[in-house]
C-alpha cells in the first residue's frame, strides 16, 4: 500500500506539471520563457537540496554526458512551456508520451536491436493515434504552433531518457542537468525578452519546479528500485489519463470524442510495448 501510494502521489505530480504550466502561461499570462526559467530553477534547487541531504558522494556536474543531458533538459523545457499557450493541460500530455513513445522505438529501430513483436504491433497504433489527434479538421483542430512545440518537446525528453539510460545516480544525474539546464534557458529568455511576472504565475512555476518536478522525480527514483520495469512504464500511462481529467475538472477543459479516441489508441499502443518488456 505504501509503494502504491508513492507511485500514485508521483503521478498526480507529474500530471500537474501540465495543468500548471497551462494556467501559469494561459491563464496568468506569464511569459513562456520566464516560466520555464523559474520552473527550471526552483527544480535545480530543490532538487540540489535533496542531493546535498542524503548521504554519498556528489554527482560530477561537468563531463559531456552532462552537457548533452542539460541541452535536451533545456529544449524540453522551452518546448513543454511554448506549447502551453495554446495547447490544452490534458492535450498536451497525451502528444508529449506518444512522441516519447515513437522516438524511444524509431532509436530502438537505428541501433539495430532486436524488438519484441508486440512492439511492432504496439508503435504504430500510437503513431496512428497521435495522427488522428493532430490530423487537421475543421472541428476543433489542434492549434499547428503548440503542436509543434510540444512534439519537439517530446522528442527532447525521449533523447534525455536515452542518454540517461547508463546513470548509476539518477537523481544526482538530474540534479546536475537542472543546474547546467538553468543558465542555457535562462540565456533564451535574455535573448527573446523578458516580460512581465505576475506573481501567482511565479508561483505557479515555482510549484512545477521545486514540488511536481522536483520532488516528483526524487519520489520517482524512490520507488523505481521496487518496481518491475512493465509495472513502471505502465504507471506513466496513468498520467495523461489524469492530466485530462484534471483539465476537464479544473480547468473547464472540453472532453471531445476526437480525444478519447486518439488517447486510447496512443496509451493502447504504449501499453501493447510495455507488456513484451521484463
């Protein structure tokens, strides 16, 4: 009951990284850049903050595996904030691990590995449900900027999972990324201006900083050592599937057909992967 309350708790966290960013771009008109700038320094210093609490070495910080993992870092974090202008909380979730999911095959694919039939079966059903979400209609269509944005997104997280996949320390290693992530979108917001900071959307990214990111991770990592890898990457669907609830519930988010439809055809698919892995 423990263990499934912490995965449970992680969840809702990283969920609410969306509905947050949503509302402090959206609705509290806080510029993009400044937001993901505040997010990415509250999560460094949070996440710092646990690393220098526990026991054990200190992560290195400097090497070029760091530098790669922070350029990625940075991407994502532009791209995740970008798309939330115009993107809604749950919309964006469910573009962000259908694109994690197809890149992360298509590198599986490029490096020649050998891959599970279920797998096969299970990547293009969530490339078809990614189509049928942003495929252009006159209903509703998904807005072509935000997409984009958070497909890049997407595809940055995806290289920042694959380059993590050799860290002994895994939260001394994203501690690390935060703090080398920092100055990079810092420089971007220096570069395209910064705009105004109302103060309850600095709130807003400093909780999606220090406390859904942040100490989302640290609870992440916590429980991964007690969970079979299918258990783990299964519990990741749930977080979609909360992001719009939630975006519904809270943010007065519409709940569309065209939404059911590609989300169960992209968590479908995901889920069809996961069941080969062991």
């Amino acid at each position: 009951m423990r263990l499934f309350a912490l995965v449970a708790l992680t969840m809702f966290a990283f969920a609410a990284n969306s509905l947050l960013n949503r509302i402090g771009v959206a609705s509290q008109d806080m510029d993009p850049m400044d937001f993901a700038t505040v997010r990415t320094g509250a999560g460094a210093a949070m996440l710092w903050l646990l690393v220098m609490m526990r026991r054990g070495p200190r992560p290195a910080v400097l090497s070029i595996g760091r530098f790669a993992g922070a350029a990625a870092l940075a991407v994502y974090m532009i791209g995740f904030s970008w798309a939330y202008i115009t993107l809604n909380a749950g919309l964006g979730a469910l573009i962000l691990f259908g694109v994690l999911q197809i890149v992360i095959f298509s590198w599986a694919v490029i490096e020649g590995r050998k891959i599970p039939l279920l797998q096969w079966i299970g990547a293009p059903i969530a490339l078809l449900g990614l189509c049928v979400l942003l495929w252009p209609t006159g209903d509703q269509p998904v807005p072509l900027g935000g997409a984009i944005s958070m497909t890049i997104a997407g595809a940055a997280w995806a290289a920042y999972t694959l380059l993590g996949r050799t860290e002994n320390d895994p939260l001394g290693a994203t501690a690390s990324n935060f703090l080398l992530c920092l100055p990079l979108v810092a420089a971007a917001m220096i570069w395209t201006g910064i705009g105004d900071m109302p103060f309850f959307g600095v709130i807003t990214a400093i909780i999606a900083g220090a406390i859904t990111s942040g100490l989302g991770y640290a609870l992440w990592y916590l429980a991964l050592p007690s969970l079979p890898t299918t258990v783990a990457g299964i519990a990741q669907l749930s977080v979609p599937v909360i992001a719009v609830a939630a975006s519904v519930v809270l943010l007065d988010e519409p709940l569309t057909l065209r939404l059911i439809l590609a989300g169960c055809l992209v968590l479908g698919g995901i889920g069809v992967s996961l069941s080969t892995r062991r």
